[in-house]
C-alpha cells in the first residue's frame, strides 16, 4: 500500500498481519526484550518488512539494530524508514546513491486523542484543519497531521541527526494527496543547499492513513 505514494527507486513492503515465520536478529532482541507481546510483534513484523525490502533491493538480509533516538540502523549505502500502527507493518528502502532520505509513517483514520491536537499543531494548521473537514469529513485530518509531522521527523533526524519538535516545522495538507513542512528552524545542508522544507504523499485506504517523505540525492 504505502509503495503507491513513493517514487520508484523506492522498494517497499508492507503487511496487514504478523507473519509467524518472523523473527529477530540478537541485536534486535536486545532491544525488545522487555516490551509487551503487542510492541514485540510490531517491532519483529516491521523488520521483517525491512528485511524483505532490503533483500527487493539486491541487499543481504541483516539485523536492523536501534539507535539513540529509536531510529533503525540501515546497513551502509542504504536509506530506509518503518512504520507500524494497529493493523499495519511497512517499511521501505532506497539506495544511498538515489535517496538522502526517506520518512513514512502510518496512522489509523480516526480521531486524535483528546489533547493531542493542541499538542503537535500551530493555530495556523488548526485553522487548514477546520478548512479540509468541512470539504472532505471522511478524512480524520487531525490524524493526518500528526502522521505528516512524524513522516517529517522521520526524514529530518538522518539528515540533521538532532531533535525536531512538533512545532519546528509547519505542514499544509493538500486535497490532492501532497502535503509541504516549511521548516522554521535552521536545516542541514543536502545535496549541496540549505534543507527548508520537505514535499510528501499522502494516502487513505482501508481505515488507514499513509504518509512518505523522500528526499532525492
């Protein structure tokens, strides 16, 4: 699904249920050897996303170890990003010769929880919110929000390898399944100029809310 809003040096894989032949890598176990039954099998079933996709692109199956901030540790000349909510495990990869960055996330299609929106958004985006739910009330635009910012964040932190707040980077939503972040804060340098700012894909499909970011090398 989510391969339907990535360009096509992108490989990705994606699932709807947890495969039983999944598994980790003792490096990975490492990092999940505490978590309840339900994080394990999203962390296990997004690596074995991850796995499937590396090995799309011509890449030997490997451990996908975490770092500091949570992010997964591509193998070297690889870029990728994982994603996973209720219902959903994907992920997705690209070489490091055609991408600098790739951010996805995914989000069920209902309503944020109370006191979250207030939380991730600016008045100016709260004010897009109420503009796209008058036009289109079967998306849950709140939720789209939130999955855009992290689909953000999730491109910035390779690139810039520090901290992006909710309220650091400014996103309009499209009608026509784009959406931009303005960022308001200094950006790294890639491919040569200044990062400003992001252009993504969105999605919905069967309940759910799809968000890609790829920067081109």
């Amino acid at each position: 699904m989510i391969g339907q809003i990535l360009p096509p040096y992108v490989v990705a894989v994606d699932t709807t249920d947890d495969p039983p032949d999944a598994f980790l890598f003792p490096e990975e176990e490492a990092v999940i050897s505490k978590a309840v039954d339900k994080r394990r099998r999203e962390f296990t079933t997004g690596r074995f996303c991850a796995r499937r996709a590396l090995e799309l692109l011509g890449e030997p199956p490997v451990a996908i170890p975490t770092g500091a901030r949570g992010e997964p540790l591509w193998p070297p000349h690889v870029i990728g990003s994982i994603t996973h909510c209720d219902g959903y495990r994907g992920a997705a990869v690209a070489a490091e010769s055609a991408a600098a960055a790739i951010g996805i996330d995914a989000e069920p299609n209902g309503r944020l929880p109370d006191g979250v929106l207030s939380t991730i958004s600016l008045p100016e985006e709260r004010d897009m919110l109420r503009r796209l739910a008058d036009r289109d009330p079967g998306v849950r635009w709140d939720r789209m929000l939130f999955c855009a910012k992290e689909a953000v964040y999730k491109a910035w932190f390779p690139l810039a390898g520090r901290w992006l707040g909710f309220e650091d980077a400014v996103i309009s939503l499209r009608p026509d399944g784009t959406f931009s972040a303005r960022l308001k804060v200094t950006g790294p340098t890639v491919n040569g100029r200044r990062l400003t700012g992001f252009s993504g894909r969105w999605l919905v499909r069967d309940g759910l809310i799809l968000t890609a970011i790829v920067v081109a090398a």
